[in-house]
C-alpha cells in the first residue's frame, strides 16, 4: 500500500512542502489522499466537471493525515483517503458525515461483497477505494522449492538467509507473525503479542532489513529473494523482471481496504459526495486499477482492463469473494499501544 | 545618535522574535505535551501525568537510549581521530594552499543529506559497485554483507558529520603561533611530546566542539539508522519519529525529545566548559 510506507517520494516532497501542506488552503473542496494514489489530474478534472472549486493536498501516511484531522477535529478537510482502521477512528470520535447513498449513485458500480465489508457493512460511513492483500513476493528463479507458508519468511531455508525483508509497519510486520501462528491479525491479547515478538526477534536473525518502500527493487537486483509486500507493490518488480512471483500463504493473510470519508465539519458536503462518486464512476476508478495496480472494488472498472494485465499481474485476478475470505485489518484500539511497543522491542533487539 | 543599548536591543529584536517563535515557543509545547497523556485513539487527553517520562527507565526504551549513545559515541570518535588528522594536515599546508583545500573538505554540504546518504545503499549493498569491483578483480565467493550492519550506520554517521570536526579542529590549529612547538623542541621535547603537551592542550576546545557536534546529530539521527541501518537498529531518534508518526502517542514522543533535549544541552555545557578551562589555562591563540 502506498500509503503507510512512506515513500521515498513522498518523503522528499513532504520535506520540501511541509509548512505549506500543513494546512489546506481557502479553496471550497479539500481532497486529501496519498501522493500519487489517484489520477493527477482527478482533481481538475473534477473541478471542471462539477463546477465546484477543488483542491487536493496530500498525506504521506494515515498516521499524518489522523493527526491532523484529530487534532482539528476534522475542520479543513472534505474529503479524506484512509485505511478502514482509521476510517473507524474517524468514525469513533464522531468526526464523519455518513454517506448519503441518494448522492453517490455510483455506489452502484461496487462488488456486493465491498458493501458488506465487516468494518463498515452498508458502507454508512466510508466507500472504498482499493483493497488487496499482503504476501509472498519472491524471485521464483532464485528461491526453491516456492515459498507458500509465513514460515518460509520468517524461519527460512539456509539459503535465503540474509535474503529476506520485512514490512516494517505495525500492524503488517506483526501480522506476519500471527499468521504464522495462526491468530487473528487483530489479535489483542498480551501473552500472543508477547509470543509473536519473540518469534519476530528470532526472525531477525535470517532477515536483510526491514523495508516498506523499495522492496521490490531489491528482489531486482537480487539483493533480496523473498520479500513481505503488498500485492500492488510486488507488481512493480514484476513488471521489471517476470520470474518475480506474488502468492498469499496457505495460513492466509490481511484483507486491507483503502476507503474515503467524508469530514462531519465540511461545508461543502454536497461537493464533497460529487466527488466521491467522480471517483466512483467506472473509467475514473479504473486509473488507480491500471497505473498503481492495485484492485479497485469496481465492478464495471475491473471488468474494463485488459486480460493482459491479470495475466501479467496475478494479484489483478484474484475475485472479490477470495478476498473476502481473508481476514480484514481492524482498528484494534488500546491494543495499538502494545503493537507499538512490541515493534519497537523486536526493532531495537540485537 | 540611539544609545548604545537601545540600539542593540533593535538590532538584536528580529534574532530574538525568531528564536521565541520558532525555538522557545515549540520547545515549551513538546515539553507540556509530555505532561498529558495519549487518548484511546491517538488524540491527547488533558489529564496531568508524569507516566510518559517515567517510561523512560523501561528496559526497552533505556536500553534504545544506550544503543544510540554507543552508536553516536563510536561515530564521534573515528570522526575526531580521522577529523583531527585532516584539520592538522590542512593547517600545515601552505597558506594559499588551505582555502582550497578547506573547500574539498565542505564539498558533500553541498548536496542533500539523504542524497549522500543513498549514495552509501549504492556503493555497500549486496549487488552494489563495492561487490561489483570485487568481482572484476577475480572474487567469486559470496557477497560481503556490508549494508544494513551496525558498520554502515557509523560509516554514513562519520561521513556526514566529518567536516564539523575538520572545521572546528583547523580554526584553533590554523590560529597557533609556529614558533611554540619550535620553543618546544628547542627546549628538547620530541615530536610527541610537542605534540602532547603543547598542541593538543590548545587544540582542545576545537576538538570538544568537534566531538558535540557529531555525538549530538548523531544520537538524535534517524535518518541514516533507517537507510543505512534497514530498519534493524532502532535509535532514539527513530523511536521519537515512530511516536509521532506511526504510533500516535505524541505525549510519550515528547517526553523523549525533552530527555534527548536535555542530554544534549548538558553535553553543549560540558563543551563550554571544557573550552572555557582551556581558554583560562595560557595564551592558547599565539
């Protein structure tokens, strides 16, 4: 996912522009997503079409945008891209406008399964934009037998010692551990936190570095052959080099779900429902599914793309009602802390 | 005419306003922050607490603090040794010559931090031109594992903060009069021996400077830990960024910048009075 790894890019970019994309300026619409995780010119091209003045500014990580947002009590912003955990914060501390579906008639083009997303069934107060999973990324050319169980990451075979990176981000780099444990990726009792740092620790030992951002090039250059990765992400390795593979584990993986809200402080909700269903309109969804290769929830725009593209990226063909049996990443509230606590324990082990 | 205090006081006003704003006024806020505690969702409650600063001696966290003034503290002392080598050979260059020479020195502050920084994945990592050169040289063995060791973060550290120790090292070395280490071997000292008893002592001011610059942008780095490092070394820096921005709880993240704050100004006191000492021992500037 783009967007909880911070990318380099983005790092740069919000480095250079921090006093100014600190706060949004007076503009009437203010689109909040991560860097280059819609059409560059959706905004605009919003704009011109509804007649509404838009402005977008963009996060660098969910965590960024949430200071943010709580720290203003949502004032300031429209319409905001975050992950369905934080869409539930939002939502917790009553800082969303439910969606009126008599303004977004393009709620239509959604699977019936992204309806009925456990952290938000109906969709009352946040739609989604893209969903996917995390697994296996690896040089099938390189690593054998292939690797098809968490165990292979985290307890690997001699060869691929030191060859191995992990997802560095709370909740991803723990759920690897609890599924290779078997429990839930929302797992919230101290004893199998405690249990999966441990085994994390030990993990640390056959792993290279931990990596959100560039993962993919490493298993390019060879550096690495087995790597932790988002589905979309994998794609851009395999885009350069085809004997890179993506499989999600026979234990099973996370259900991840990019959403968009709408702020309860807006003062242009109306607006702020255009956009969504700007966003939701079949060719308009189809750009996130084509350039960032990530799936989008829209039927008619998965329908659109090529049969080329899920023969060469095999995450593009996996059905919404497989997605559905893996679990959804939740807001795990309190518990968060001990997340927290645990990745930094497992980071500052020698 | 002004007067002579109000002029200054109008002269000082605009470094002053700056220094409220943008220094003072955020410092004390960190400061109250680390006083509250986190709310359930990663807001702040305003309840008073002293739980985030007590947090400090956890285990976790003081040894985060120990493995960072270990990194820093080796970091400073291969810049000090490799700096000083550097400052004296520069001050005893010919004079037209150390502009020059000086301007090498400060060349890399002429580009990005994180530039330089990823020059360092490119020379060091498994497939890089450090491997590759290896190889064209007959080496067929397995890749060295240079990147993402303990190695490569004090070798980004000392590269980076270098030419603060040449700088602060060549100003009182470059200022010393000659003809007090000839009086010193005149007198029958040896060459160590000058160098021990006369041009170190007056050189240390320089060198404290030196070393608190790069311990103190060292242990505060999170930068170089995180590149160079691969996420596997967790400093104290990287620990204040993932409060802020990954775990949420500003309150704990400010309990431990005032902590690293508070390291820091007792080091820069330290300096100044290392160099105040020095400064009272004797004619150190010739």
């Amino acid at each position: 996912m783009s967007h909880l790894a911070f990318r380099l890019r983005s790092l740069l970019a919000g480095a250079a522009t921090l006093g100014l994309a600190a706060g949004p300026a007076t503009a009437e619409l203010v689109i909040s997503n991560w860097d280059g995780y819609m059409a560059p010119d959706a905004v605009a091209n919003f704009a011109t079409e509804s007649g509404e003045a838009a402005e977008m500014v963009v996060h660098a990580t969910n965590e960024e945008i949430m200071g943010k947002l709580i720290a203003s009590g949502g004032a300031g912003y429209d319409v905001v891209f975050v992950s369905s955990p934080f869409a539930e914060v939002l939502r917790n501390l009553n800082l969303l406008e439910p969606i009126d579906p008599a303004k977004v008639p393009n709620l239509a083009n959604l699977y019936p399964e992204a309806t009925e997303l456990p952290h938000d069934p109906g969709n009352t107060f946040s739609v989604p934009y893209a969903w996917g999973t995390t697994g296996l990324c690896y040089r099938s050319d390189l690593v054998s037998p292939e690797p098809q169980s968490w165990n292979d990451l985290l307890h690997p075979a001699e060869a691929q010692a030191g060859k191995i990176t992990l997802l560095g981000t709370d909740r991803w780099l723990l759920a690897a551990g609890f599924l290779a444990k078997g429990y839930s990726v929302n797992e919230t009792n101290q004893a199998k936190i405690d249990e999966v740092e441990a085994d994390l620790i030990e993990a640390k030992k056959t792993m290279l570095a931990f990596d959100d951002t560039t993962f993919y090039s490493k298993l390019v250059s060879g550096e690495a052959t087995l790597v932790h990765a988002w589905d979309g992400w994998c794609n851009y390795g395999i885009t350069e080099n085809p004997a890179i593979k993506f499989a999600v584990p026979t234990e099973g993986s996370d259900l991840w779900v990019d959403t968009m809200v709408v702020m309860k402080a807006s003062q242009n909700k109306d607006g702020a429902f255009k956009f969504i269903n700007y966003i939701l309109d079949a060719k308009n969804h189809a750009w996130a599914a084509e350039n960032i290769l990530y799936k989008v929830p829209n039927k008619p725009a998965m329908e659109s793309l090529s049969a080329e593209m899920s023969a060469t990226y095999p995450n593009m063909a996996m059905t919404p009602a497989e997605l559905l049996k893996l679990e959804q990443l939740r807001d795990v509230g309190d518990a968060s802390r001990a997340y927290a606590k645990a990745v930094s324990a497992i980071k500052a082990a020698q | 005419m002004i007067p002579f205090n109000a002029r200054s006081t109008f002269l000082m006003a605009p470094a002053l306003a700056w220094l409220t704003a943008l220094m003072v006024v955020p410092c004390a806020l960190i400061l109250a922050l680390g006083f509250f505690r986190r709310g359930v969702y990663g807001g702040i409650e305003y309840t008073f607490t002293l739980e985030n600063f007590a947090l400090l001696g956890d285990p976790l966290y003081a040894g985060i603090f120990l493995t960072s003034a270990r990194i820093a503290g080796t970091a400073t002392l291969i810049a000090v040794v490799i700096g000083y080598a550097a400052a004296y050979a520069i001050a005893a260059a010919p004079r037209h010559r150390q502009p020059t020479l000086l301007f090498f020195a400060v060349l890399p502050f002429w580009s990005n931090y994180l530039i330089r920084t990823y020059a360092w994945i490119v020379l060091l990592n498994r497939e890089g031109l450090i491997t590759q050169g290896l190889r064209l040289i007959g080496y067929e063995g397995e890749p060295p594992s240079l990147l993402y060791t303990e190695g490569a973060v004090i070798t980004g550290l000392v590269y980076n903060y270098l030419p603060f120790v040449i700088l602060a090292c060549y100003a009182p070395l470059s200022r010393m009069n000659p003809e007090l280490a000839e009086a010193s071997r005149d007198l029958g000292a040896s060459a160590f021996t000058t160098f021990r008893r006369v041009i170190l002592p007056m050189t240390v001011p320089g060198i404290a400077a030196g070393a608190v610059f790069v311990f103190v942008l060292s242990i505060g780095n999170f930068i170089t830990p995180a590149l160079l490092g691969g996420g596997r070394f967790q400093m104290i820096g990287n620990l204040v960024y993932a409060q802020f921005l990954t775990a949420n709880d500003w309150p704990f993240g400010a309990a431990l910048s005032m902590a690293l704050i508070a390291l820091m100004m007792g080091l820069l006191t330290l300096q100044a009075f290392v160099a105040e000492r020095a400064g009272g021992r004797g004619p150190s500037d010739g």
